[in-house]
C-alpha cells in the first residue's frame, strides 16, 4: 500500500511510505524514480542485512529495526527484527516495510519544516536514528530477562534443559542485535563523512557506539552466567557423587563381612557360634564407626 506522507508543497521533497509491498508497488516506484533494478531485489529480501549503495540520482539503504513483539524464542534476524528500506534522492525519500514500524507512525506526525527534517537527507538521518534506538530500548528488557534467571540460577533451584533452552534464545537475540548494530556502521559513515557531518549525525554515531558498546557488555554477561551455571550444575553432580561415594565406602566392608559369613562353608567354626550372629553385627557397626571417625576427621563430613 502506497502512501504519501510528506508533498513537495510542504517541504522541498516528497515521503513516500510502501506498507506490505507488492510488486505492482516496486514497479510503480522504479518507473518513476528511475530506480535500479538491483537495489529493487535487495528490498524484497526478507532477512537482508544492513548496507547502504549510492547511485546516481539516489542512495539506497536498508535497515533492520528490533521488533516490537518479538517472540522470546526467537532466534533469527528476521523473527527479532524487521527490514525498513529508504531510497532517498535530492527531492524524494521512500520508506518500504512490510510489518507495521511504530516509530515511523510517530514521525509521519512531526514538522517536516524543521531543522532536522528540512531536507531528504536530514530526514534520512532522522528515520535512521529512529532505527538504532528501538535497539536501545530492547536492551532493558533482555537486561530484565538475565537478571531474573540469574535470581533463578542462585537463590532457586531450575531444572537444566529450561534454563538453558531460555538463555540460549536470549544469547542469540542479542547476538543478532550485536550482528546489525555492527553492520549499521558503514550506514553511519556515509551520514557522517567530513564534508555533510552535523550534530545530528555526531548524534547518530554516539548512539550507535553506546548501543554496541551496551550490546558487548550484555553478551558478557550472559556468557558468565552460563559459565556460572555450569560450575553450578557440575558441583551439584559432584555432590551427588561424593554422597554416592560415602554411602558405597560404609557399605562396602560391611558387604565384605556379611558376604564372607554368608558362604556357608561346612568348615566354618563361626557358624556354630552361639554368639556369631551378635558378633558379627557388632563388627559391621565398629567397621561402620571407624569410618566415620576417619571421614570426620578428614573433613570429608
């Protein structure tokens, strides 16, 4: 669906904004734009990562924007973010999305007579600033999610596979959110290059900076806490052995004696023992509390 945003009435340049494209729309907008046919198809791939191409008589960039909803089992670029493309020229910009950005309904609402938006490029530079921070926004949520495991990994005890299946989805949104935060970089250097930097693109690199920055520190984190589980997990399973362990030494001598007297050899004075019974019970109890004494003094208890 085609929609114009901003005429040239209003400002010196034209918005058009293409929600769900079709490919009457594609070809509506490289007719009349003289668009390339190769930054075309690079619109419609669906996963595409972030890049920017200049031709002649525009600049393609496409951006990806962290979903609003995403799913916390999602685990690829195109379930945790979305594609915005721009083409923008001298007196024309146009938006292509296929889901609904909630950024971009906001800006359709501003002045586009101000400072920041008083050209094709500025406004470029201010949908592209729009993108980078609805990462910065995720970032308190994903912080939300690790903090609440770790309280769950320390102070509770969690079976294994949902831990770890949980964490493992988070590690790989943030991994991907890493992946197009760093590729947004040469789509930064293109606004910022020495001869059009302004504050606002100086602003742009600023947060994208921050936001990696922010990003590197998060994956870390993650990194250690399933370090901390696994020494957790481990330490546990050593637990359990060592107890396994007690039991089986405690056990063994006493095995020993009853397997002994319990062969029934015709030859065997003990068994005729009045007492015998008695006598070796009370040596499996003294066996059992001579080990006990020697662990305890070990400090194995």
């Amino acid at each position: 669906m085609i929609k114009t945003i901003v005429e040239k009435e209003i400002a010196n340049y034209e918005w058009i904004d293409i929600f769900e494209p079709t490919s009457e729309d594609f070809t509506f907008i490289k007719e009349r734009y003289n668009l390339n046919e190769a930054s075309i198809k690079d619109s419609k791939e669906p996963e595409h990562l972030p890049k920017i191409e200049e031709f002649e008589n525009y600049t393609f960039i496409i951006l990806r924007v962290m979903s609003d909803n995403f799913k916390e089992n999602s685990d690829s670029i195109g379930e945790v973010t979305d594609r915005l493309t721009i083409f923008y020229g001298s007196d024309f910009v146009i938006t292509v999305h296929k889901r609904r950005i909630e950024f971009l309904e906001k800006l359709k609402n501003i002045e586009f007579t101000s400072v920041k938006t008083k050209n094709s490029r500025k406004l470029s530079v201010f949908i592209t600033t729009a993108a980078v921070f609805t990462f910065s926004k995720t970032l308190e949520q994903l912080s939300t999610r690790i903090d609440s495991y770790e309280e769950l990994i320390f102070l509770k005890r969690m079976k294994q596979q949902p831990v770890l299946k949980n964490l493992y989805f988070i590690k790989r949104q943030i991994d991907v959110a890493r992946k197009v935060i760093f590729l947004y970089k040469e789509v930064i250097e293109h606004f910022h290059s020495s001869s059009k930097k302004d504050v606002y693109t100086r602003d742009l690199k600023d947060l994208q900076v921050r936001t990696s920055t922010l990003y590197e520190n998060l994956s870390e984190n993650v990194a250690q806490l399933l370090n901390v589980f696994f020494n957790i997990s481990s330490n546990h399973t050593n637990e359990i052995m060592r107890i396994l362990t007690i039991f089986s030494v405690f056990f063994m001598p006493i095995t020993f004696v009853a397997g002994v007297y319990g062969m029934n050899f015709k030859n065997m004075p003990e068994l005729e023992w009045y007492y015998g019974y008695p006598i070796a019970i009370a040596i499996m109890i003294a066996i059992s509390v001579a080990i006990y004494l020697w662990f305890k003094r070990k400090g194995w208890l």
